[in-house]
C-alpha cells in the first residue's frame, strides 16, 4: 500500500494536504447522509448529523491510516490504533452533536448552517487528536 513519502520539512505540509483531502471527501460523505436524512425527515438534526458523521469516519480511517499517516506508534498495534481512531470519533460526534445542539438551540432549526459550524469545531478538535494521540510519531533518538 502506498505509504506518504517526503522529506521531514514538508512531510507535516503533505501530510495536512493529504488529511483535509480525505476530510473533504469524507464530509461531503457525511454531509450527504445528513442531508438526505434531514430531508427524508428521518431523524432529528442532531441524530442526522451524528449519522452522517458515523459515515464519513469509517471512510476517513480506511484512508488516513493506509495513505496519509506513516510511522505512527501504534502502526504494528492496528487493534488500539482503530481503538483510539474510534474514540476520535466519539470526540467528532460529541463536538458534532453539541455544536448542531446549541446552534439549533440559539439560532433555530438551519440545517446547513448548523453543520458548517459543527465540522469547524469537529475538524480542528478531531485532527488535533488524531495527530497528538492516535498517529503520534515517536523519535527515537
């Protein structure tokens, strides 16, 4: 599998590249299930936007973990490193769940506003965790 490969000074500017990349692809994953969810009428927007977000996870880690992270230390413990990528996550649908329910809350039912907000506070929320605790390279000196 094609792993990440560049010189230490830009392998933190190409590895961001790579993970909002992903993280495009996999909101506009997670965007289309809510969207489809809200229109249908199928669940509240809170739960809509905690479904769509569930979706857009299972797609990120298949690529994060094969292409845009290299060298992690849990790379040969694939069991705790989904572990934490799932407990990442449960910190993305927390920070989604909230931020759709206290917008919702203060400014009224606007959907799509809603979740832009929540995917800011999502996005910098999950990708600091991901890359201090799920990703974490360890130099050994």
């Amino acid at each position: 599998m094609y792993k990440l490969k560049a010189p230490s000074s830009n392998r933190h500017i190409i590895e961001l590249f790579y993970y909002i990349c992903v993280s495009v692809i996999a909101l506009l994953i997670d965007f289309s299930v809510y969207w489809l969810l809200v229109l249908y009428d199928v669940f509240p927007l809170p739960s809509a936007g905690v479904s769509g977000y569930i979706t857009g996870l299972s797609f990120a880690y298949f690529f994060m973990a094969g292409k845009v992270f290299q060298n992690g230390w849990l790379e040969d413990k694939k069991h705790l490193e989904v572990l934490l990528f799932i407990i990442s996550g449960l910190v993305g649908i927390t920070l989604t769940y909230f931020s759709v329910l206290l917008y919702v809350y203060t400014y009224g039912e606007n959907f799509f506003n809603a979740k832009l907000v929540a995917t800011i506070i999502s996005f910098v929320g999950v990708y600091l965790f991901r890359k201090l605790f799920v990703f974490k390279v360890v130099v050994i000196k």
